[in-house]
C-alpha cells in the first residue's frame, strides 16, 4: 500500500527510504508489531555500508501506529551509541495519545 509513496519521498529527496512491512493485529498482537519495526530500524543501521547510506542523515518516520513506533524506537536510540544518531522524525498523523481526549488539541481538531 506505501509502495508508491516511498518511491516518490525516495526520488524526491534523493534518499534511501525503507518501508517496515510489520506484523498487523489481530492476528499479531502488540507488542509484535514493535519488535518487528525495531528489529528492522536495528538492522539497517547496522549495516549503512551495504546499503551506501550516510549515517548523518537518517530519518525515522511513520504513519498512525507506525509514527508510535518510530517515536519509541527514536527513543531508544538516543542512548545507544554503537548506533549513529537519528537526525529527525516524521511522524504522520501520530497516534502518540489516547488517554485523554478532552485535550485541546483533540477538541480544537
């Protein structure tokens, strides 16, 4: 489904962008879907030099669910210094809160 997107933030912005496929639920339950994003950010960080990518200038970013993943695993990397540094997050539509939802910015939009 994200095929095409990924080919033209690719093209667009002359960057390597690598689509996580994860585990969806019901049939996996969380948190499978994490360890699955986790364990792909983990692996191609570790191995930039196969891939001919600059490690200053990687991004971590998803959509809904994805854009939760990306935040946690954005955090657990800052303390990780076997690991280059993450240079930003995009996060489309997160769903970061669902606690409260007589927040402002849930009644406002």
């Amino acid at each position: 489904a994200y095929e095409r997107i990924c080919r033209y933030m690719a093209k667009k912005c002359n960057s390597v962008v690598v689509s996580v496929g994860y585990r969806l639920a019901p049939e996996h339950p969380y948190p499978g879907q994490y360890f699955d994003c986790l364990n792909a950010t983990l692996y191609f960080m570790r191995h930039l030099e196969e891939y001919h990518v600059d490690p200053a200038l990687i991004i971590i970013g998803g959509d809904s669910c994805g854009a939760n993943f990306a935040t946690v695993i954005c955090q657990m990397l800052l303390n990780n210094r076997d690991l280059p540094k993450v240079r930003a997050q995009m996060l489309l539509y997160p769903g970061l809160q669902g606690l409260d939802f007589h927040l402002p910015s849930y009644q406002q939009n």
